[in-house]
C-alpha cells in the first residue's frame, strides 16, 4: 500500500504542475489497485477540490486567468455536472469511459502545441457555452472536473496559451468536483476508508507541483512524463480485465 501513496503523490505532483486536479489519473490508481467504482468517484473528486485549488491560485497569482472565458464554460458545465453525478454506469463500461477519457489529455500533451499570442482567437460564446455542458455532464458521470478534456479544446481552437488554460481549467474542475459531488449526494456517496489519508498525500504532491510548475519547472518535460503514465493506466483500463 505504501507504493499507492508514492503514486498517489507523484501523480498529484505531475497534474497540478500543468493546471489539473488529477480525477482521472486517480481514477486509473484506485481502478488498478481495485477500489470499487463506487468509491472511486467521489474519493477522486473531493482530491480534485483540495488539488485542482493550489493549482488555480498558482497560476491566478501568475495573472494567467481569462475570467470571462471561464465563467461562459461554466455556465452550462456546472448543472450539467449535478446531473452526471445522479448517473451511475456499470463497473467494465465505467472502466472503459475512464480508460478512453485519458486518451484526451494523452493527445494533448504528446501532440498540441501551446498557440503563440499571435496566433490566439477570440472564443465563441455559444461555442464555449455547449463545450462546457458536455464536458460537464460527462464530468460527473465518471468522477471527473473536466478539465482534462477542456484543456485540449482550447488549446486547439487557439482559445488560450498554455497557462491561460491551465487557470481556467483548475478554476473549471474545481467547480465542476463540486457539481459532481453535489449530484452524488443525492445517490448516496461511499468514500475509501483512507480517503483523509489519500487527501493529505495529493494535497501536498499538489502543494508542491502547482508551485513548481508555474513557476521553476519545464513543463513540456512534465507533460511527456504525464502522458506517458496515463498511456500505461489507459491501456489497462480498456484493454485488459484485471
């Protein structure tokens, strides 16, 4: 159990330092190790909260956050999200969702490059607007913030740079953690038994990746590593049945 905390805290580390609260990558763990799904998802999300926070008030410091922007995605995303987490989905077609959702971040990291300020657009309102309420309903069915399948969307609609998108998304997963579990509670919520134990170990994984990221750290060196652990965990989830 001590090499779960290890990753645990490492994966914390590696979300945080690129603007993420790391649900999915939690997700895979708790998945590979054989936490029900049922405790997955609220587990996950509650590290979201504590996670995807540290990370935003790095990069709001930074002066990196597009308020408006925000505020249009999560217009839609957030009742959406409520809704997801009323959802529960079988364990092998829950699995291969969570699987198949990391191919988003996998994408992105490996493949879209963060658009110089020359080459940033101004976003669609009712665009953004219908991106966030998918995402966000697709949030809080799997026990997600979302923002890993945001990111890649705005960064290939050249909506944001890099650490634009990295405020925006923790601001957006934050929210949207919340929505979930607001949704969940509605279902009955069963948490890990060492889930204040799984809080404390993200937090501070967290504490120490949004810090380092936004601020020392290569980040394109960190998105390598990222993608290439979440590669491994989504080659498990969808295809294999241990």
């Amino acid at each position: 159990m001590e090499c779960f905390f290890v990753i645990l805290f490492f994966v914390a580390f590696l979300y945080s330092s690129v603007g993420h609260g790391g649900a999915s990558g939690y997700l895979a763990l708790m998945a590979l190790y054989g936490v029900a799904p049922q405790e997955m998802k609220p587990t996950a999300l509650v590290l979201n909260l504590f996670v995807s926070m540290t990370s935003f008030i790095q990069y709001y410091r930074g002066h990196y956050f597009k308020r408006d922007l925000f505020i249009t995605v999560a217009l839609a995303s957030i009742p959406l999200a409520f809704l997801g987490g009323t959802i529960s989905l079988e364990d092998n077609l829950y699995k291969r969702i969570l699987g198949a959702v990391l191919l988003f971040p996998i994408f992105r990291f490996f493949f879209f490059k963060s658009p110089e300020e020359s080459e940033l657009r101004p976003y669609n309102t009712y665009g953004a607007v219908v991106i966030g309420g998918i995402v966000g309903l697709l949030s809080g069915m799997i026990g997600i913030g979302g923002g890993i399948i945001l990111s890649p969307i705005l960064i290939l609609l050249k909506w944001t740079d890099q650490k634009q998108t990295a405020a925006i998304s923790a601001a957006f997963i934050f929210v949207n953690s919340l929505s979930g579990l607001g949704g969940m509670l509605t279902q009955g919520i069963t948490f890990t038994s060492n889930m204040w134990l799984y809080v404390a170990v993200a937090f501070a994984g967290g504490l120490a990746g949004a810090y380092l990221g936004s601020k020392k750290l290569n980040q394109n060196a960190l998105k390598y590593v990222l993608a290439t652990v979440l590669m491994m965990a989504a080659y498990k989830l969808l295809f294999t049945t241990a």
